[in-house]
C-alpha cells in the first residue's frame, strides 16, 4: 500500500491526475481517417507533489521507493478523487529525491502509474 | 578508515540538504501497453547535495583533509546519512542484524505509540543482564544519539548502550521516547547501539534509533539498510572554498554512494 501521511491523506494541493488513452490515427488519401485503439481501456497517472513534510513522513516515503525498488514493484493504489481501488500500480520513475529545508520543511514529488493488467 | 567529519556542533551537514536515491528498472513495453520489467539492484545510486556556510577553520580543515586523503573521488569513504536512522531493521528486532543475548525473548506484534503494531515486548528470564543491539561499522569517536520509546507495565529501568556508554533510565506504563548522546574516547571503527535489561524486566520497545548527531530527530524507520554507507565518494574532483572573513568560510558538494564500485 502506498504510504499515507500523519494526516491520513495521500496528497497535497496541488494534485494532478491524468487519464492516458492511446489511439491510432490512420489518415487516407481523401483525408478521411480511420480510427482505433491500441490499448484496451484508460490508464491512470498521479503527480503527487508534498511539502512540509517531517522526516518520519520522508522516511516512510523513501523506504516505500526501497522496497519497491523504483519502477520493479506494484502496488495498490487508492484514487483520493473518488476513492477507487486500483490494484496494479508502479512507481513512475527510477528516481526518488527529497530537499530537507530545515525540521518538518521535507519537500518531494512521486508520481503513481497504473500498470495494464 | 576515512569518514565524512562532523562539524563542531556534531552535525554531518547543514540544511538544506538534498538526497535522491536511483534504482535501474529495464523495461520491455508491448504495443498494446502491457509491461515486463526486471530489477537490477546492484545498480541503485545514492547521492546527496550538502550546503555549509560559516564553516570555521577547524571545520573546514577536516574536510579538506578527507578531500585530499581520499584524493577527490578517487578513494571511498564511509558517510553517516545525516537524514537517515543509521540502524536498519529499526522495526524488526527478530532479523539477523540484530545482537540478543541468550534467552532474551522477543515478541513482535505489540502496539506502538503511533498506532500501530509495530514495537517488541522484549523479556529478560534469567539472572542476568542481557543486551538487544547492533553493531555498525562507523567510527566510535563521532558524536551519536541514541533514541528509543520504551514503556513497561511495572516502573523499571532500560539501559541504553551506546558503544562503552551505558545509561539508566527509568520508564513506567506510558510510553516515552529515552535518549543517550554524546562522544565517547573510542578510536574502533565500529559502535554497537541497543538496550541491556535488568534480570526479569519485561519492557516494549519501538522505534530504535541512531543519529550521527547530539539530540534525536524525529524517528525513521529503516529496513534492510541503515544510514551508514561505507563506499561513498565525493561525486568531483574539485572542491570550492568560499571565505568570507576570518573563520568564515562555505561550500557545496555533492557525495555519491554507489554499490556496484
């Protein structure tokens, strides 16, 4: 399970989420166009952006990133937009960094990607 | 052995400090999206971006020292995390890091003071004081910080052992966080942390911790790996001082951990 804050929330303001379609697009001589999809259905992607967070929170978040070992693990994640379930996520990069501004003053983004399954 | 020296106030780094860990994932995506990926753990990177302004002399003669005995990013050094608990495993005191001694009993699965499940009941049966530590492989002469919740159903005592320091300290039925720091006059190259029972004491524990530094920052959990990272090396060859004035001086560098060098 993705690691929530001492708040019990997910993410801070701002929150950005993106639903990912992929169409093929084949366009004709008359400039009519044919139309389909290569994936079977959305995908969802989350850009999780927290500041003031303390060191136990970056902790927890930087431990999850470990285990997970970057992109290799999968994981469930909850929407905090209407609260859906998505079994099969993975972190969306290989990469995880914090900035440290002082006590409590932690600031990171992660980004959440829903696998095909 | 080199290590990254500590500045007079004990601290390994000022804020802010910058530290991003890169693991390698290969991925092999399908037309129609699907994923197949392999981890390559040995490949993990670890780097950090420390800032120090009004360095004194002394300060910045101890790093320039470790600078020009490792000669730049030549030769590695062992670098406490300063963000980091330099204890792995700091929730399970059942794995193999972990020192018990004989016939200490320990029973996972005990509420802990954040609301979860995650301290131990560690039991002392016999008539002798016996120690749960860990050993890491840091220079003894730094300043450290030992830090431990600890409660027990009967007002008793918890020894904290921080290298040859041992403290008493005195804890009842409510949780609270116990604390042991300072320097010790030990040239080893590695320091034991933990805690000594006294015979037939049954205490809870959770959330142990060490800390190249004189007071405890809030705690961090750790799993298979600590802070301690023996094959860390500066990331350039160069290193710019800026002097302000007399004894004032600053920096920036980057250091690197990588596991596979």
């Amino acid at each position: 399970m993705f690691p929530t804050l001492k708040t019990g929330a997910v993410m801070q303001y701002p929150a950005k989420r993106t639903l990912q379609f992929n169409t093929d697009a084949i366009r004709f001589l008359d400039g009519t166009e044919q139309r389909f999809r290569d994936n079977p259905s959305v995908l969802h992607r989350w850009t999780i952006q927290l500041d003031l967070l303390d060191e136990s929170e970056l902790a927890a978040l930087d431990e999850f990133f470990v285990s997970n070992q970057g992109r290799f693990g999968s994981f469930s994640f909850t929407d905090p937009w209407d609260g859906t379930t998505y079994p099969n996520c993975s972190l969306g990069a290989d990469t995880f960094g914090f900035q440290l501004r002082g006590e409590m003053r932690g600031k990171t983004t992660l980004i959440v990607c829903e696998n095909r399954t | 052995m080199f290590y990254f020296p500590q500045l007079s106030s004990g601290a390994t780094g000022q804020f802010p400090i910058t530290r991003q860990r890169s693991a390698r994932t290969v991925v092999n995506q399908s037309w129609q999206g699907y994923q197949v990926k392999l981890a390559d753990p040995g490949a993990a990177i670890t780097d950090w971006h420390l800032s120090f302004a009004e360095m004194s002399d002394q300060e910045l003669a101890a790093l320039e020292a470790l600078f020009q005995a490792v000669e730049g990013r030549l030769t590695p050094f062992t670098f406490l995390d300063p963000a980091d608990n330099l204890l792995a495993w700091s929730e399970q005191q059942s794995q193999a890091v972990w020192q018990a001694g004989p016939l200490l009993t320990l029973t996972g699965g005990v509420t802990d003071p954040m609301g979860g499940t995650a301290a131990y009941q560690v039991s002392n049966p016999t008539a002798a004081t016996l120690t749960l530590q860990q050993s890491i492989n840091a220079p003894a002469s730094l300043d450290y910080c030992l830090s431990v919740y600890a409660r027990s159903d009967q007002s008793t005592q918890v020894w904290l052992v921080r290298g040859s320091a041992t403290e008493a300290q005195a804890i009842g039925p409510v949780w609270t966080r116990l604390t042991s720091a300072g320097q010790l006059q030990d040239t080893a190259d590695s320091i034991s942390f933990g805690i000594a029972l006294d015979p037939g004491a049954t205490v809870d524990i959770f959330g142990i911790q060490a800390e190249a530094q004189t007071a405890a920052s809030l705690y961090k959990q750790t799993a298979e790996t600590g802070g301690v990272y023996p094959n860390a090396r500066f990331r350039d060859d160069a290193l710019t001082i800026t002097t302000v004035g007399p004894s004032r001086h600053s920096c920036e560098l980057d250091i690197v951990n990588v596991e596979y060098l």
